[in-house]
C-alpha cells in the first residue's frame, strides 16, 4: 500500500534509482523464491532493510550460500530475515571469520562439537581456534546444531568485532562467572 512504499522510499530513497530488471525484480525474486519466505517474507524482510535491494544477487548468494552449506538451509533463512543487513556485510571480512569464532568459541566452552566431530574440554575456554580448524570459504563441514542455535537466535552478533566486543566480553564473563552453564 501506499504508506508502506512511502516508508521504504524514505529509508531508502536511493530505492528509486535502482534499475527493476537488475536490482529490484532479482532482489525480490531471490528473497521470494529461492530463500523460500514468500511475497509476504519478502516484503517483510526488505522493509526491515531496504538496502538490500541496492545489492546484487552475485553479492548476496554466497552470503546464503555459506550458512546453508554449513548451518543448513532452514537456519540461513532464519538468520538472514532476522538480521537482512548481514546481506550487506563482507562474507570474507566480517561474516566467515565471525562466524568461525562463534562456532569455535561455543566448542571451547563446552557448548558443541568441532566441525570434524570431536567434543573439546572445556578446559580451552575462550581459545582461538585451531591451526587444523578451518572456517574459511572453501571447507564445508556442517556446525554444531547447537553452535548454529546461537547463530540463529541472536544473528546480529555476525555483525561485531570478535576483537572489539566478543571476545572481551566471553573473557569478562568467564572471569566472572566461572561456574556458568555453557548454553
């Protein structure tokens, strides 16, 4: 209707200058069809974050790729239409090593299973993950259900500085909360 399309040019209004047949129909398309959240989903999802409309389907499928090859398919929808604007984070930069930490950090703390299947002591809370651990691009092993539970619950945390604020904040929570359950 009318009000929302005012209120989605007005968060957006770059929206306008975007071309139909290269950003706007795949946009939709893509959220719609493929991600499987329907019209309704869809429009949800990009009234949440106009600006993924401004993103390319080059740029956003393997944001979606990543998290269901490893995640599955059901929990990449759930993070990406609670949390739109990761679709416009750096996969390489932000995503995949933040990610990775997160997986990691809920192995270490007791909270999961490596990739390769192992369950690590909690003895290596708050570890970096490693050198044999792999969360890069290429590697594929699907994450802990529960690792992915965390992901899916709370997606922004994709969005923050493992050095700036994750990290310090497991270590002072560690610290001081010792005798916490993991979860």
């Amino acid at each position: 209707d009318a009000e929302r399309i005012n209120k989605l040019v007005s968060a957006a209004p770059s929206i306008v200058t975007l071309s139909v047949t290269r950003n706007l129909e795949p946009t939709f398309a893509f959220l719609a069809r493929e991600l499987g959240l329907g019209e309704a989903g869809a429009r949800a999802v990009l009234a949440k974050a106009p600006s993924v409309f401004g993103l390319r389907r080059e740029n956003v499928g393997p944001k979606f790729a990543f998290f269901a090859e490893r995640a599955g398919r059901d929990a990449a929808v759930a993070i990406f239409t609670k949390a739109p604007s990761l679709l416009g984070t750096s996969l390489e930069r932000n995503i995949a090593p933040t990610a990775g930490w997160i997986v990691e950090t809920c192995v270490s703390v007791g909270f999961g299973r490596a990739p390769g299947g192992e369950l690590r002591s909690s003895t290596t809370r708050g570890a970096r993950p490693n050198d044999d651990d792999d969360f890069s691009l290429k590697k594929t092993r699907p994450w802990d259900p529960r690792a992915v539970d965390v992901l899916v619950s709370c997606p922004s945390l994709l969005g923050m500085s493992v050095e700036r604020k994750l990290a310090p904040t497991l270590a002072f929570l560690l610290a001081h909360f010792p005798d916490a359950p993991a979860p």
